[in-house]
C-alpha cells in the first residue's frame, strides 16, 4: 500500500469510527499524532565565537562532540495508521474485558440479602444522560474480540502489501 | 469493492455489535474504568477481611440496576440512585467506596475522586448535611485514566498538581489501562504511587495494584486496632 492508499484508509477507518459514535477514539490518536514522535537525536553542539577574533559578529562554529538530545517528529502516514488500528484494538478489548470482570465480580457478590445486579448504569454527568450496560446480556464480546484482531491483522497485511 | 473496504465494513459491523459501541465518549469509557477499579478495590477489601455491602444514597438496598456517579458528582446528590459500597472490618471504622464523588482540598477548592475511600460518619454526615467530604477523610482514592493510546503527559501533571491540595500520605493513585514512559518517568521520578496497563486480560498488573490495595487496607486495620 502507498502513503496516499494509507492516508485514505486513515480517513475511511476515522469516517467509520465517528459513524459509530467513537469519534473519541480519532481524538484520541489525532492528539497523539498531533504531539508527535519522541526521539533522541545526536546533535553538533554550536559555541559562540569571539566577534572581534573572526571579525563577524555572531559566528558560530562547531565545537566539541555531538550530544544526545530529545527533538520532535512528525509520524509517517503508516506510523498513524498504525496507531488508529491499535487504539481500535485496545479500545474494544479492554470494554469487553472489564465488563465481563465487573459482572463477574458482582455475580460473586450475590447473596439472599443482596442480590447482584443484573445492570449497571453509568450517569454520565448529571442529569445529562446515562448509559446502561447489561451484566447478564449474552453477547460473546471474546468472540467478537478474537474476530476483530482477525480482521485488523488482515488489514495490518494489506497496509504492508 | 477493495480488500480494505470490505475488512473496513466487517470492522464496522463488529464493533457495532460490541458493548464498545455503547460508549460514545471518553468519558463513558473512562467510567466503565472507573468502575472497574472499584470492584478492585473491593476484592482488596474481601482479601483483607473486610464484609462488603451495598447502598445506595438513600441508604436503601439497591435493586438489580447499580447507579454509578460520574464527574462532576456529589456524594449526597439524588440525581439518581447511586451505589456505594460498605467496607467493614473488624475492630476498624466502618468505610465506603465511591465512584466519581467530589471532596473538598486543603484549599477548600473541590476536587473529583474517580474511585474514594472514606470514613462512612463522614460520609453519612455528608448527605445528611449536603456537605463535601474532607480530603483527610478520604483513606484511599484512585485517579483513573482510560486511553486508546498512551497517556498524554498532561495527565500526569495534573494528578500531581492534584496531590498538593488533596495530600494523605501515600493513599493517592494514579491508575491507566495504557502506558506512557514520559508519565511514568515523571511520578517515579516523584515517588508516586502509579500503575499502568491495567486491563483484566494483564494480571501481572492487576495483581501488583490489588496487593498494593490490600497493604493499604492491612496498614488502616492495624493502625485502629
């Protein structure tokens, strides 16, 4: 796939996420994209020259060994592709995950005085919604999980095809 | 029709079927975290010895749904039926676990906790009297980040910043499911207690957080025995 193939697909996968309603997710990596890329670079160290010895004022001249520092740089359109697929990847893993350990936390809290609750509900800000999530919904979030790094692995192949 | 549109549609129908697709903002997600690392605190608490219950802030049993209060929230809001849990050991005052409840700083200035740990007669006084809770009444609380990539530095600053007008010894985390060697380097450098990666599938990590929980609990038993 070429850089411009690349930066389209980032576009369709984005396009596709903010269909979806997880726009949040673009946000996330376009901040990331956005900060750049921390790298440590080996510099030429420039010093001050005597004005009058070179009869130029404000000359600089190479002066002792490089030094390693921390600079800034952009990511390549594959590096931001890349790093859309593994915020898609984290995002839905990780929800599945921790709803299955929160029900099963709360299963194990089940007795005769205290039932366990068979939803949860998350108050957003309040009195601006709520989202309800089902403890005992019967979705195979693992099987959809395992299905998705499938398919992204798939697309991981065609991005480097 | 290309090979990465159709995988792109398959993606899309996928994640249209997840509990992902629930959670349309950050902050929902970052809820569900939150959340998360309650019933880790718990299982902390139960390893300790504690008995667990649950409320809600009428002070009533709550029925099959659990409300969790989010940021901003207060502890004694009715907005809905929120849960907290009771923790109670033996010998020890009897303490509660929140979600999302604000508390009042050094400063008077009120803070957010995502996930506290308080005296329970604080917190009763707090509803009855539709009052803040006091940072040093809080034995515990956890700041909670939820990120599909890693953690922007920012983050970091602000929990520490959060430290100086909320202070209580080591009591205070700073918890994530991702990472961020920049944020890291930052509250080791500080001496922080932190923790990153955490997700349920990691259980090095988990393990390494609930133990450090559980040492929390073991120190507050000791010290009212």
């Amino acid at each position: 796939m070429n850089e411009q193939e690349m930066i389209k697909l980032n576009a369709d996968l984005q396009r596709m996420l903010n269909d979806l309603g997880l726009g949040w997710i673009n946000e996330q990596v376009n901040e990331q994209v956005r900060a750049g890329k921390i790298v440590t670079k080996e510099v030429q160290m420039f010093k001050e020259v005597d004005a009058e010895q070179l009869s130029l004022a404000g000359s600089y001249r190479p002066s002792g060994r490089p030094q390693q520092m921390i600079g800034v740089e952009p990511y390549t359109p594959e590096e931001q592709l890349q790093m859309l697929l593994d915020a898609i990847e984290k995002s839905m893993t990780d929800v599945a995950a921790m709803k299955e350990e929160i029900a099963s936390f709360f299963r194990g809290q089940d007795s005769e005085q205290q039932p366990a609750p068979s939803q949860i509900v998350l108050d957003q800000v309040e009195g601006q919604g709520t989202i309800t999530l089902s403890l005992e919904e019967n979705v195979d979030e693992e099987r959809l999980t395992q299905q998705l790094h499938r398919l992204i692995a798939q697309l991981r192949a065609e991005i480097n095809s | 029709m290309n090979n990465s549109q159709i995988l792109l549609d398959e993606i899309q129908r996928i994640i249209g079927r997840s509990t992902l697709s629930n959670l349309s903002s950050a902050t929902a997600a970052c809820d569900l975290f939150e959340v998360y690392v309650f019933t880790l605190i718990l299982e902390a608490a139960e390893r300790e010895g504690a008995v667990l219950r649950f409320e809600d802030v009428r002070g009533r049993i709550p029925p099959s749904r659990y409300f969790f209060r989010t940021s901003p929230g207060h502890i004694f809001s009715t907005e809905h039926d929120y849960t907290h849990a009771i923790i109670q050991f033996q010998n020890a005052p009897i303490l509660e676990a929140h979600v999302g409840v604000k508390i009042s700083g050094r400063s008077g200035v009120l803070h957010e906790c995502d996930v506290a740990v308080l005296f329970r007669d604080e917190a009763i006084s707090c509803r009855q009297g539709r009052v803040v809770p006091r940072y040093n009444k809080v034995v515990l609380s956890v700041e909670c980040k939820f990120y599909a990539t890693p953690i922007p530095l920012h983050q970091a600053r602000s929990f520490m910043g959060l430290l100086t007008d909320i202070p209580n010894g080591d009591d205070r985390f700073f918890v994530v499911n991702t990472h961020s060697s920049n944020a890291e380097k930052m509250l080791a450098y500080h001496r922080k207690n932190w923790e990153h990666n955490l997700a349920p599938y990691a259980p090095d990590y988990v393990n390494k957080l609930r133990t450090a929980f559980e040492k929390k609990f073991a120190n507050f038993k000791a010290k009212h025995a």
